[in-house]
C-alpha cells in the first residue's frame, strides 16, 4: 500500500538559479517534478518527505544548464496483485463498478462480486442513482459507498496505476463509514 522509499533524481536548473536560495529551488522544484507521477518499480510519488542534493552538479555541455543529481525519501503508494483494500466507488455501470484508491482506479466486475447480487436502477429517480443489491436486499454498492475488495490483477502505465478487483471472498464487500 503506503511506502516510504529512497528515490533519485536529475534536476536541470538554469544558471540565473545558482546563487542565494538555491537549495531550497531544488527541493521546490524536485517536489514539483516528481510528486503525483509514476516512478517504475515503485509506484506513484504521493508526496517528498526529505530532499538533499546526491553530489555536487555537473555543468550540460551546449545547454548551459546544471544537472544536479537529487536523492529524497518520499511516499510512495504501490499495489499488489492478492492485497486487500479500501476503495470508494465512484461509479456504477451494469457491467461492474470504479472505485478509487486515492489516484488508482480499481475496477469489479459484476462477475466478481458475491453470488445473487444484482445491478438495480429501482431509486434512480429518488437522486440515488444506479446500485449493487444484496440478495437479502440489505446491502448495497453505489457512488460514495465504501467498498473493501481483493486485487486480483493491476496494471502500471506511463503516469497511472489500474487495478482490477474482487468481492467474493468472506470479509469483502461494502463497509459502513466510520
């Protein structure tokens, strides 16, 4: 789920950057490069604990700018395929529904969810929208509702990380807040 990790970095800095103030431009500008995206084989940056400079700046050669090695520790969230998680759904088709984990979209297939639950439109007139209904009727998935769900699958791109869950297992489902 939540790490906290040692990373490097390069940063460019132009010359005008060089004099008084120049650290903490580094950490400014470390912070704004890297925090939110997608690191390989770690995950997405949710946020920079602590940076420092790696090593002294070497001047590029035919830009003028000085690349400035960077190391920092930082939060990083990262998920597995069999790990269990909290999700909040965010939309319901009649295929499955979204949920999201922070920026991680999880997607459950109805397929996926527990024997006897069906897809409902029976209050979207009262402003409830579409749902998942429990057999029993007593349990229901629809925007906003909390969910805990297995990964069974995830995927890294570019700049997101995806995931495909399950609620047929004992313990999975929809939770009440609180």
């Amino acid at each position: 789920m939540f790490y906290l990790l040692e990373l490097r970095d390069y940063l460019l800095v132009k010359p005008e950057f060089l004099g008084p103030g120049f650290h903490e431009y580094c950490d400014d500008n470390l912070r704004q490069k890297v925090e939110g995206t997608f690191k390989e084989h770690a995950g997405i940056v949710i946020a920079v604990v602590e940076a420092y400079k790696a090593d002294r700046g070497k001047l590029q050669e035919g830009t003028g700018l000085v690349m400035v090695p960077m190391a920092y520790k930082a939060v990083v969230l990262q998920l597995f395929k069999g790990e269990v998680v909290d999700c909040v759904c965010d939309e319901v088709t009649q295929l499955g529904f979204f949920g999201a984990i922070g920026p991680v979209r999880v997607f459950v297939s109805r397929s996926h969810l527990p024997q006897g639950w069906k897809y409902s439109e029976d209050n979207i007139d009262a402003g409830a929208g579409p749902a998942y209904v429990s057999e029993e009727g007593n349990q229901l998935i629809r925007v906003k509702s909390a969910v805990r769900v297995k990964l069974i699958a995830t995927k890294q791109e570019n700049d997101r990380l995806w995931a495909i869950g399950s609620c047929q297992e004992d313990f999975l489902g929809p939770r009440a807040f609180g």
